[in-house]
C-alpha cells in the first residue's frame, strides 16, 4: 500500500549525501521506483471460464515488478520531472499474485505526474511531492489485461485499482 510519507522518507534517505545534481536526481528517480515496485498493490477482478460451462468472477491482488524511473538534472526541471516520473511509470509492467498464472500487464496510458514544490525545506518539498506521486497512482486504473488461468479457468485479470 502506498504511503506518501514513507515516499518521502524515502527519497529524502536517497538524496542526502549527494552533491551533484546528476547523482542527486538518479538516486530519487531509483528511490521512487524501487518504493513504487515493493509497495503498491493492483487490485484486480479474475473472470474465466473452464471446459465444463462453469464461470467464475474472483478478487485478486498483484505487484508491479518493473517500473525504470530515470530523472536527470533538466532546465525547466519540475515540467521535465513530471514527464519523466509518467513516462517511467507508464513503463511499468505488472502481474497478479499465485495462485493465478497470467501474462503480464503493462501501466499504459499512466500520464505525466502532477507535481508542484514548494515549501521552506526538503522535507516540505519531497512531502509535496510524495503526495503527488501516490495521489496520481492511486487515481490511475491501468487499462491492460492479464490474460492466464487460476486452476481450471481460463480467463483474465482486469486491473481495477491501485493502492
């Protein structure tokens, strides 16, 4: 589950030590995906169908296991940011958990993200931006299947949400 304070403290321990722009920005754009990859839960709803004619419509829960996020120092550098972080997390690929068996999914159509800073210190910006981060990942609903079986059905996982 995304928790925007656990973001931030994340890309605040990231981005301590570093004094060059260049490290700086690899290290949060690291920070983000690696947090994004081991925190956020897909929610999806299976549908499949086995030989005998007998449907079923069951919950499922999945994790993103790619997501490339690469930021670089940029003039203009928070409308470049906000490309960046979308186009890395459109990038995203993600899957069900066992016991389903499904290709994977990718986080298509995830737009740029809608950050603002600003604020008297680190902690107030990367906050500000941490809170924007989970906000646009929380309101996005990937839109691509995962096509595979769970037992006997055959069917697919539709995302239906991320938390």
């Amino acid at each position: 589950m995304l928790v925007a304070s656990d973001l931030k403290d994340a890309m605040l321990a990231s981005t301590e030590q570093k004094t060059d722009a260049i490290s700086a920005n690899l290290a949060l754009g690291n920070s983000i995906s690696t947090y994004l990859i081991t925190n956020t839960v897909i929610n999806f709803s299976f549908s499949g169908v086995n030989p005998v004619p007998s449907t079923i419509t069951v919950p499922a829960t999945g994790k993103i296991t790619l997501m490339p996020i690469v930021l670089v120092p940029s003039i203009g550098a928070i409308p470049a940011m906000n490309i960046a972080i979308g186009l890395g997390i459109m990038a995203g690929i993600y899957i069900p958990d066992a016991p389903f068996v499904c290709s994977p999914g990718s986080m298509l159509g995830f737009p740029p993200t809608t950050i603002v800073v600003s604020g008297s210190s680190r902690d107030d910006a990367y906050q500000m931006m941490a809170d924007a981060i989970v906000k646009d990942m929380t309101s996005f609903v990937p839109t691509v299947p995962c096509a595979g079986n769970y037992g006997a059905y055959v069917g697919a996982c539709t995302p239906t949400g991320i938390e």
